[in-house]
C-alpha cells in the first residue's frame, strides 16, 4: 500500500488531558506503521472559529448581503481565501484519513471544531450540490470521529438519560463526514475518562492502541447511497427502494428510518 497521509484535527486546551493523550498515541501508532502525520492543534494555533467576511481577500461579490458560502465558494475558486484555511484545505486534499480528536461538548464538538468545519469544508473544495453523499467529494477518503465523554457508557444507551449515542453522532457522521463524502470508520468512544480509576485509562488507551494497528483496513459505516433517492422528487428515497424496504421491521438509517424502528447501532459499530 501507498503511504497513508493522516491528518488529525485535535481540539483540547491541554497537553496534560486524556485527548491529548489519545492524539500522541495516534500519532506514534501510526507514525510507526509508515504513515505521514499531520496534527492541526486548533487551541494552539488560535484557529479562528467564526465564518466571517475576513476569511476572503479581496473584493467580495455583494458586500451589502455578504453570504458565505456563495462568497466563499468564489473565493476558493479565485485563490482568493485567507492563508489558514488555504494551508487547512491543503492538509484535507492531501490526506487519506482524517482523525477528529476531541472531548464532546453539549453533544456535539467543541466550537473551535465546530468552526474548523464550518469555515475549511467549503462550497465547492469540500462539496456541490452534484457532489455530496456517497458521490461526495472526498469518497476516496476516510475520515472519524474519535472522543471522550464526561458521561458514563449508560448514560448514552437506549433507554439511558441522554439518549441513543447513535442518534447524537448523526448530525456529524452523515451531516458533515458522510456529506462530503467521507467513508466514516467506527467512532472511538473513550467513555467518561475523568471518573475512572488511572487503569481504566491506561486500558482504554492500549485499547486505542490495539484498534489504530488495524484501523486503515476497516470496514466504514454504511449509509444509503445517493441514487437510492429521485432528485426529481425532492430528493425523497426512490419509489422501488422504498417499496423494497416496506416489510423490514428496521428503518434504512437512523436519520432515513422511515417511521420504523433505527437500526442499533448502525452509528457505532461498522457492519450493521
Ligand atoms: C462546555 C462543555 C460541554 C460538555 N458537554 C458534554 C456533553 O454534552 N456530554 C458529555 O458526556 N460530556 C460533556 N462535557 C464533559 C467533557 O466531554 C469531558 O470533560 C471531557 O470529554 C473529558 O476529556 P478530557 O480530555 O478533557 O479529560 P481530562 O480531564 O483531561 O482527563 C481525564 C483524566 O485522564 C488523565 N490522563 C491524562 N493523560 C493520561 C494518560 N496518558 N494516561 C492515563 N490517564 C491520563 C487526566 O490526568 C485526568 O485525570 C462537557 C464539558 C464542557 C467543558
């Protein structure tokens, strides 16, 4: 196999923290095996978080009603973005894995993240309208989620006080990662670090470590494909596919579940 360039966007103010830790394992497991790694520390390059007019040189189109993805799909087009998300978009382009490091904040990343993602994956670089889903731009690709929690593992189960943990990842699996074509490995879950015995931790992160010697050759997640829906028809799940699917007992995803029970699982664990 080619050499595998990783690119690891890691949001925690602290070198001391578990994510920290995660990230470093990341690196030495993977560095080891011949890959080239890339870490974008957000925290401590300052990465500016909010999508605003700064991030385009030059003249904007409509200055009166600036809109942002319309300006900055023009911009990437022109050459014309602002130099940290050029060098952001260069570190995607020439990655084949990218490796989201980060503790969830409010169910989701934290918003530096949450503004890396907002700002780099732009119209155009990242998706078109022709170009999203599983004929996404970066379909060669792959790309994960890889956190810790405050909450115990039960706290996020089916009938547990947050909620199905497949249905918090989603948004982010398949709104963002999946959107723009990702193929999405199995998130890392690293499940309340702060209130388990210094063992436990040392275990979770061997376990990290186990998974990381295999984790290029793993199967994605999956997700409907995007010519099962008729863009003649607002995009609805085509007809046939649908009719296919009348007699199953479980939806098609956790989002396209077609009033059915979800699949379990389908968000945490590849294969199912
Ligand atoms: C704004 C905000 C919103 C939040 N929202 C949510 C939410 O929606 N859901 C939720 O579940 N949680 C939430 N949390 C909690 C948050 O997710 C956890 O605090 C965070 O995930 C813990 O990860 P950490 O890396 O910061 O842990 P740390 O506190 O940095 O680390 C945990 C422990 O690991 C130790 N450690 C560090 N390195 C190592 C190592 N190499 N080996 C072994 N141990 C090590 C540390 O010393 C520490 O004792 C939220 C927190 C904030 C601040």
């Amino acid at each position: 196999m080619a050499m595998q360039k990783v690119l690891i966007v890691f949001a925690h103010q602290s070198a001391g923290s578990f994510n920290a830790a995660a990230k470093d394992v990341t690196v030495e497991v993977l560095t080891a095996q011949g890959c080239k790694v890339e870490v974008s520390d957000l925290y401590a390059m300052k990465f500016k978080p909010s999508a605003t007019a700064d991030d385009v040189t030059g003249e904007v189109k409509d200055a009166e009603h600036f809109r942002y993805g319309e300006e900055t799909m023009l911009a990437w087009k022109e050459g014309r973005l602002s130099a940290d998300l050029v060098e952001e978009q260069r570190k995607i382009f020439d990655a084949h894995v990218v490796i989201f490091q980060f503790p969830m904040y409010w169910f989701t990343v934290p918003a530096i993240m949450k503004g890396w993602i907002d700002r780099v994956l732009t119209m155009g670089f990242a998706f078109t309208s022709e170009q999203r889903y599983s004929q996404g731009v970066f379909k060669e690709k792959k790309a994960m989620l890889s956190f810790t929690t405050g909450s115990q593992e039960s706290m996020f189960s089916s009938n547990g006080i947050n909620g199905d943990m497949n249905v918090t990842l989603w948004p982010l699996q398949n709104g963002i990662l999946h959107y723009c074509g990702f193929q999405v490995l199995a998130p890392q879950i690293f499940w309340a670090p702060h209130h388990v015995s210094s063992e436990a931790r040392s275990t979770m992160l061997e376990m990290w470590r186990t998974r990381l010697q295999g984790l290029l050759g793993e199967t994605p997640l999956s997700f409907t494909p995007s010519d099962s829906f008729d863009c003649e028809r607002g995009f609805l799940l085509k007809e046939d596919v649908e009719e296919m699917h009348k007699s199953a007992d479980v939806g098609l995803t956790v989002g396209i579940h077609l009033g059915k029970r979800i699949p379990l699982n389908s968000q945490t664990k590849a294969g199912v």
